[in-house]
C-alpha cells in the first residue's frame, strides 16, 4: 500500500522529527527545507508511514493534549523501578519534552490559527521543562557513574488533565 501525504501533514500530526529521521535521511538540510516550502503531495509506503507512527496517530490542533499524551506514554516505556521506587532518568525525559518541541521545523509557515496552538504548547512544554529541573532527584550510582532520577509520578502530576 502507499499512501499520498503532505509535509504539513506529517508536521500537523507531530511526526516530523521521525519522518525526517528515518524517510528523509538522506536529503541535505537545503532539500529538507524546499520539501517543506514547496508542501507537494508526496508517496510513502507503508512500511515508512508505520515506522514514522504515521499509522496511529490523527491529526489534532490541540497540541497540549498531543504533548501530554506523549509524554505519559514515554514514561510508560522508559520508567524503572528501584528499590521500590518508580523513576525515570532525568535527562531522558527533558530531553523528550525538548525534541517535541523540534516537531515543528522552522521552515513550516502554518496559518495563525495553528500557530496559536503551536504557540501554546511550546509555553506548556517549557513550563513542564523548567518543573522537571526543579523536582528533588534520586542518584543511583551504577558501574562508577552517577545517573540521575526523578520520580515517575511528579511528571504525570505535571501533565494531568
């Protein structure tokens, strides 16, 4: 199967960084930006569509909703028990919240309406950004490095609805 798509389509649907990462690899940052600026209709398999998350995902302006949703579903995965204790690495997480943000190349000119939820959501993610530094930590000292934990539920409490 292949499906017809758009670069402000993969953009409108948070799927960027990974479209870019795994079917644009190739291309020159110059070529990137003329697929963006030009916004022709373009073939991808499925094959690719699945791979970028293109095959879950629909299109939403509002953008919170789609952070918290990802963000909830990072920690899922990448959440850790110790010691009784549930954590998630700290870098791990704010640098989650900081490469949703890059979901949205600055090449891409969206109409205001959606540049008003883009808006929003990048002042929502730096808010949660700044929240996650400021959280008390745990350090786990593994192999002779110091890892740097915060707990699970102090994010979630952050990004609930």
């Amino acid at each position: 199967m292949n499906i017809l798509i758009t670069p402000e389509d993969i953009i409108k649907r948070c799927l960027w960084t990974n479209y870019k990462k795994f079917v644009l690899k190739d291309n020159s940052k110059a070529e990137i930006i003329k697929i963006i600026d030009e916004n022709e209709i373009t073939n991808i398999t499925e094959e690719d569509a699945y791979v970028v998350g293109l095959l879950k995902v629909i299109e939403t302006d509002n953008l919170v909703h789609r952070f918290r949703l990802e963000i909830e579903e990072f920690i899922k995965i990448k959440t850790t028990v110790n010691k009784e204790r549930v954590i998630i690495n700290k870098a791990s997480i704010m640098k989650e919240v900081i490469e949703f943000i890059d979901r949205f190349p600055d090449a891409y000119k969206p109409d205001k309406y959606y540049q008003d939820a883009i808006d929003e959501m990048i002042v929502f993610a730096k808010d949660v950004h700044q929240k996650i530094e400021q959280l008390d930590i745990v350090e786990i000292m593994f192999k002779e490095k110091m890892f740097i934990y915060v707990y699970s539920k102090d994010i979630l409490k952050m990004i609930k609805f």
